[in-house]
C-alpha cells in the first residue's frame, strides 16, 4: 500500500466518536488513510480553508470565473445558427438562467466570505445542494433540470481552473481514501490518473462497470455503504477494509494497530505471490490451464505483463469512447490497438467490440431508454450506429497485423446478430482489400454467452463462432433479473444460483465437446472461491484483472482435478443454496 506510516495518525483527546459501516468490498486489501469527499470526478474539487486576509481575493476569483461563463454562454448564444432547432438557442439561456440565479452566483460567495472556503468547494457545496432539492421534484421532466445545474457548475469549475491554489499532490493523494455517494465507470477512470488509498461509496452492486474499475486500480474499495458520504467528514481518519466489505471511521489505536498489521501481513502475501510470475499454469496432475487478463485501457498493459498473463482475454474497449465529447476515430483506434497488440508479443489480444450502453454511455449516444441493461447496447447499439462499428471494425482489422489479434462480439442473444455482424466485418475486410491495407485474414472470431438465451440455445454459437467467452457478470444480471448496479437489490446477485451453474456448466461442456476454445471472462473469473468449482466443471481458460491472476494461478497449483471434478458435479446437482455452499467450502478445504 501507498500509505506513508509515519503520517497517519490518530487524532488528539478531542477525536470524533468512531463508528463502523458495512457495505459491499470489491477490491481486496486493507487501506488506511484521511477521508476525502468528492461529488463525481468530473467535480472533483479541491477543499481548503481561505486565509481571513485572502478571502476578497477568492471571492473575486469566484465572480471573475461567473462572469467568464455569462460572457462563454452569451457568445455561444449569438453564435447558434438561425436554422438551428430552437431548443438550442432555449438550452444556453436556460444554463444564463441558472448561471445568473442568486442561488448559484450569490450563495457560494458567502460560503466563501463566512465560512473561509476555497471558491470551487463553496461551488461544489451548493451545488450538491440545489441537485439535492431538484431529487425530490415529482415531475420527472423538472428533476432532471439537475443535469444543467451540473453542466452550468462544471463550466464554472473549469474558468476557475486556471486561477486554482492544489495543495494536494501525489504524496498527499496516496494517505486520502475517496468517500463518494456514487461514482459513474467514467467517473472511475479519471481516478486511474491519481494515486489515492482506498476508495468507499453509497450505491454501487458488486459487479457494477464502477466496481470493475476500482478493482482494476487495486486498491482497496467498499461499495453499497448507503450512509457514507453522509456521515463522514473530511479529513477524517478511515480504514478501508476491502475484502469484508467494513468502513471503520476514526478508530481507535488498538484498531488502527491491528489493521496496519494486518495491511503489513497482506503485503507480504502479495509479495510472496510475485514468485509464481513466470510458473506455468498447471494442476497438480499435469492439466495446463490458461489465465489471461482484462484490461480497459492502453495503460494497463504494465500490469498485464507484470502479472505474467498468457495473454489478454477482455479489452473493454468501449473505454476509450468515455470522458470525451467526440468520438475516437479510426486511426486514434487503431494505435490503441496496435500498442496493445505489440506489447504482448504474439500472445492473444481479444478485443470485445463496443460495449457501450447501461451504465457506460457517451454524449452522443441515443436516449438510454426507460430499462438501459436491456435495451440498445452493445452489439445491439453497434448494428444500429453501422458507421461508428466499421470504424472500429476496420480499426482492430488493421491492428491485426501488428499481433494476435481476436474479435469478441458482446450481448449475442439471436443468429440473425451473428449473421449481421459477420457482414459487417466482411465489409469493414473489403473496404480495407480495396485500399491495399493488410490484416489478419484469418482473424478468429468469438461471441460473448451473456444472455440466458444465448447459453440455452448455444448450438448455433458454437457452430458459427470460433471460440466462446462467458460474462458472468450479465449472464447473473439477466438470468436472476437484478440490475447489477443498483446494490438495492445486489444482495440477490448469486453466483452460485443453481440456474447461473446450470447455464454456465452447459455451456462449458458444449464449448469442450465441440471443440471450441471456451473462457470465463466475468468477475467469477478471478474469484478465489469458485477457481476450484470452475477447473471441476471443465474450464481451462480464465480471464480476470492482472491484480487477482497470481492468486488464481496459486489456486490451480494446489489443485488436483481428479479431486475437484466430482464435487463440482455434486455441486451441480445440489440445486439448492445451502447443500451447494456446504460442498464448495468442501471442495476449497
Ligand atoms: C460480463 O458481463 O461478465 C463481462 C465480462 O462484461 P462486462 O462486465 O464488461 O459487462
Ligand atoms: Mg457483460
């Protein structure tokens, strides 16, 4: 951990009472550190105390940055085309509107003037607050004017960007954990520019695209606290303990003693596991087993190679279309892909096309829809944007030759999408055969089993694709029909439902019998509890964040698959939760 020992410290006698919050860990580890609120990332503000003599200088760098915007909307104003739809010319005046209302330009500045905050803090502040009353409106058309007080703060946050006194750096950043109600995936990825602790919020399920990228960070990461961001205050001393889900707020010695302990311990463990880095993957009776690794970014490729990975088994790559007003274009793609496909040598990149939707949406996107897990997204949202797929297509197509490049389509559910995908990359091939470019001719092709319908009708996946890779995560979403980013329902979420078992053994088996390269690529992949599980039921290839891969890999070392292989048929035939979870705790012993 990043933690600096010397600088965390218990607060004198006049300490603020300790208390404790359960939630949902889904990033392992222990961080200890100082609280630090936020709003979104995108509103990530810095919170200092204003010196009495500079307070009228912060207030004026407040009313320069407000009069900045009127002057930025004004001219956006003059400059809308008259043909332009009138809810253009309507949208900027309502933002003047808000801009302008006492509310917003008069009540931060007395925050500023009696209560000696920073001017982006006071911002911040209120602003959390009016978002707060537009909540309760009833007319859901008012509630969602929320979004351009938002808007109207964020330009605001941005004038007063150049004017801004950071105290906080990267040694500052490493002792603060990040306390916030709720935080989108886009939100997350901002974060990987910074070096914070730990990370705590309010919502969040454990399989939400948010909790994805906090474990992709790993550090330490709670989410489902409800109550956090409510009850804790800044610069409060917290320890995140990520694996049991718990939130201590200003502990006592003996706590904090304890828990550095334990922190130590864990880091000891993590150190001993680096040995393994280059051990193959293989069960004590001789069986090779492939563990690859999910990425998002370019970025993260450090962490792949430093894991040892076999190759890269899920590249999200609908993350590089987020915290951006544009599209990324084919040649900005294509290098992303290239790097990726370069570092790893040779070894297999599978690059899942366009995930985007639900929780992870763009700008320019079509309106989310009233259910968006179950509406346009993925593979659906590319065949109806076929220009933004052909770019992307013709993208991964032209990085193939730079590597072992594989095409993975996410959210198959019928034939007709295969078909309709296979046309598309025929075209995105002739387009490029037209201009001369090369490619990898014989690019495989693979689909994702994420729909229920796709594992129980499998056949025609199996026959059509050249290799299957599960999403757990969605495949548990949509078989129990709970929303994995609303933790109100995420103590449903059940990855040992007998139904979940059920489709995922089927379509193992079906893969194996037919031949067919098969991975887990969901969160189950890189969970401890159900490696053992999984090898029983006849995977061999897992995919996973690099930061679980040398835990996973201990796992399959210490596994004799002629021992698990009948428990985890027992398993699957114990169709009920208790019997199953007796048997698992069995096949772990
Ligand atoms: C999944 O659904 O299990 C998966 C790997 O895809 P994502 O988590 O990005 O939806
Ligand atoms: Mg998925």
């Amino acid at each position: 951990m990043t933690n600096s020992e010397t600088d965390i410290h218990v607060a004198g006698s006049h300490a603020s009472a300790s208390f404790t919050l359960h939630g949902a860990g889904v990033s392992d580890g222990i961080a200890i550190g100082y609280a630090h609120l936020v709003s979104s990332a995108r509103l990530e503000v810095a919170h200092y105390d204003i010196a009495a003599d500079s307070v009228d200088a912060e207030v004026l760098r407040f009313e320069n940055a407000i009069g900045h915007v009127r002057g930025e909307l004004l001219q956006l104003e003059a400059s809308v085309p008259a043909s332009a739809p009138a809810e253009i010319g309507a949208f900027l005046n309502v933002h003047r509107m808000i801009l302008d209302d006492a509310s917003l330009s008069q009540v931060p500045r007395n925050l500023i003037r009696n209560r000696h905050c920073n001017a982006e803090w006071a911002l911040t502040q209120q602003m959390d607050m009016l978002v707060a009353q537009f909540e309760e409106i009833e007319d859901a058309y008012l509630r969602e004017r929320k979004n351009d007080v938002v808007q109207v703060v964020e330009r605001v946050l941005k004038a007063l960007l150049g004017s801004a006194h950071v105290p906080t750096g990267p040694s500052h950043e490493a002792n603060m954990i990040v306390v916030a109600h709720d935080l989108s995936p886009a939100d997350m990825m901002l974060f990987k520019q910074h070096q914070f602790a730990g990370f705590v919020t309010d919502l969040g399920g454990i399989t939400s695209h948010t909790a994805i990228v906090a474990r992709s960070l790993n550090i330490p990461a709670i989410v489902g606290l409800h109550h956090a961001r409510g009850l804790v205050h800044e610069n409060e001393l917290l320890i995140v303990d990520g694996r049991d889900g718990v939130l201590i707020v200003n502990p006592d010695q003996q706590v904090l003693t304890e828990y550095k302990l334990r922190r130590d311990q864990l880091d000891i463990e993590r150190q001993k596991l680096k040995r393994l880095r280059s051990t193959p993957a293989r069960t004590i009776d001789g069986e090779s087993v492939e563990l690859h690794a999910n990425i998002e970014l370019p970025q993260d490729i450090d962490d792949v190679l430093e894991s040892g990975a076999n190759g890269i088994g899920l590249f999200r790559s609908e993350f590089l279309f987020l915290n951006r007003a544009d599209l990324p274009g084919e040649d900005e793609q294509f290098e992303a892909y290239r790097l990726v496909a370069q570092s790893m040598q040779g070894k297999p990149v599978t690059i899942r096309t366009l995930d985007l939707g639900a929780d992870k949406s763009i700008e320019s996107s079509h309106e989310a829809g009233p259910n968006p897990a179950m509406g346009l997204r993925a593979i659906r949202y590319c065949l109806a944007e076929p220009l933004m797929f052909l770019t992307q297509l013709r993208a991964i197509l032209r990085a193939s030759s730079y590597g072992n490049i594989r095409l993975l389509i996410p959210m198959l559910a019928h034939a007709h999408e295969i078909e309709q995908t296979f046309v598309a990359i025929a075209q995105a091939k002739a387009s490029l055969d037209e201009e001369g470019v090369a490619y990898d001719r014989s690019i495989q092709i693979g689909g994702m089993v994420e729909i229920p319908a796709a594992a129980l009708a499998l056949g025609v996946f199996v026959r059509k694709l050249d290799f299957l890779s599960i999403g757990t995560n969605d495949l548990i979403q949509y078989t129990l029909a709970i929303d994995r980013t609303d933790d109100a329902v995420s103590h449903l979420y059940d990855q040992l439902h007998p139904a979940v078992l059920h489709l995922v053994a089927h379509t193992i088996r079906s893969a194996n019998r037919a031949g067919k390269p098969v991975a887990v690529c969901g969160e189950m992949a890189g969970d401890l509890s159900v490696t053992r599980l999984l090898l029983g039921l006849g995977l061999r290839q897992f995919s996973m964040h690099p930061a679980q891969l040398l835990a996973i890999k201990q796992q399959v070392l210490r596994t004799n698959l002629p021992d698990v292989t009948s428990l985890a048929t027992r398993i699957l035939r114990a169709g009920n939760v208790d019997k199953t979870r007796q048997l698992l705790a069995k096949l772990n012993a």
